[in-house]
C-alpha cells in the first residue's frame, strides 16, 4: 500500500480544525457582544485579534497542503492504471528517492519493454500545447513536465554499466484526462493520459529478458 504524504493528513487535519475555528470565533463574537452589554468591551478586542490570526492561519495550512495531497491522489490513480502489467511480467518499483534534497521519483516500472522513469502530474485547469510548450491556463509549465527527463538520466546511473541499458524512457503522466494534450513525444520525454499509460508502456519495443528485469528491480530496489 502507498503511504500517504504528510501534506494529506495535513489537509484533513485542516478542514477539522478550520470548523473548529470557525465555531470559537463565534463564540468570540457572541462573548464580545455580551461583554460589552456589561461592561467595557476592550477585552473583546484581543480576543477577536486572535482568532483573526488563527483563521488566517489555518486558511495558509490548508492552501499549503492542497498540492501534497493532489500529488498522492495522482500517484494513486497511476499505480491503479499500472496494476494489470503485473500479470505480465513488470515490476511497479513505486516512487524511488533520487537524495534527500531533491524530488522523489514518482513512479518506476520495469518489464520487458524497459525502464520507465515516470513523472505524474494531478493538475487540475485546461491544459494545452503551444509548439513545444506545455501551458496549464496561462502558465508555462514546461519545466514541471521536463522533470521527467532528470528522473530518467538518474536510473540509467544507478543501473549498472554491464546490462547494457541504451535508454530510459522519460514520462510524464497526467492523472486526469485531457484529450486536448493526449500522448506526445517531445524531444526526449513522453507526455501520457493516465487512461493510455498501460498501452503506451505495452507498445514500446521489447529489449529486456526476465532476468534483465529482476536485476534492474534489484538494484534500484
């Protein structure tokens, strides 16, 4: 089972504690209220001064916390996607960590048909192709689809120089569909619709032998 990133229990621990706020702030508006009936009502002011703070506060946990928990749905999705090539002789390796300073790699699949070092994307917003430029509305996200390419370069390093290994298959997964980009090649890396990612893996050509495929799985392992 995939383990689920802190940004998801940040998010649910989020929407919990913004209800929560919300229901102090009334009750500080309604202390507020009675307070200055009684008496002087500067206590009042500190009192809804923090709970401003605090709702802006959790507002930014939970901004924060909304890409994590995007990146683990689409991981999810995508393993999902993979599972009938485990019939078939691949390996779904799941992420695989490059160092601790930078990304992980999110998915890595070995079978006869190669290594794929696979980059998944959960956006959400329309996407579209202008030459070699991939924009998500009207941001240039070429860069985050390119991601694919490092990922790759870094397998083809930890696989040892006497299997022979030409390439590595560099993709980029959206987990949501948009037929407007569908399945690209751009250069050096792919770009595929969660939905054709199993036909895509399937139709590459055939260069890898079984006992190929349990020593790459082991050293990458």
């Amino acid at each position: 089972m995939m383990p689920k990133p802190p940004g998801f229990f940040v998010r649910q621990w989020s929407l919990s504690f913004v209800a929560r706020g919300l229901a102090c702030c009334l009750a500080t508006l309604l202390l507020a209220y009675a307070t200055k009936r009684v008496g002087p009502s500067w206590p009042s002011v500190p009192m809804i001064a923090m709970m401003t703070a605090f709702l802006i506060s959790e507002w930014w946990y939970f901004h924060r916390a909304d890409r994590p928990t995007d990146g683990y749905v689409g991981e999810v999705a995508v393993a999902r996607a993979l599972k009938p090539l485990e019939s078939e002789g691949y390996r779904m390796l799941g992420p695989v960590r490059k160092n601790p300073l930078r990304h992980d790699i999110d998915q890595v699949v070995v079978g006869p048909t190669g290594l794929f070092a696979i980059e998944v994307k959960h956006w959400n917003g329309t996407m579209s192709w202008r030459g070699d430029k991939l924009y998500l509305g009207r941001w240039d996200k070429t860069s985050d689809v390119r991601k694919c390419v490092g990922h790759a370069m870094h397998l083809k390093k930890k696989v040892s120089s006497g299997l022979g290994l030409p390439w590595v298959e560099a993709v980029t997964v959206f987990s949501k569909d948009f037929p407007n980009v569908g399945c690209r090649h751009k250069k050096n890396y792919w770009t595929v619709p969660a939905e054709d990612l199993v036909g895509f893996i399937r139709s590459r050509q055939a260069r890898l032998t079984e006992e190929e495929c349990a020593w790459i799985a082991s050293e990458l392992g």
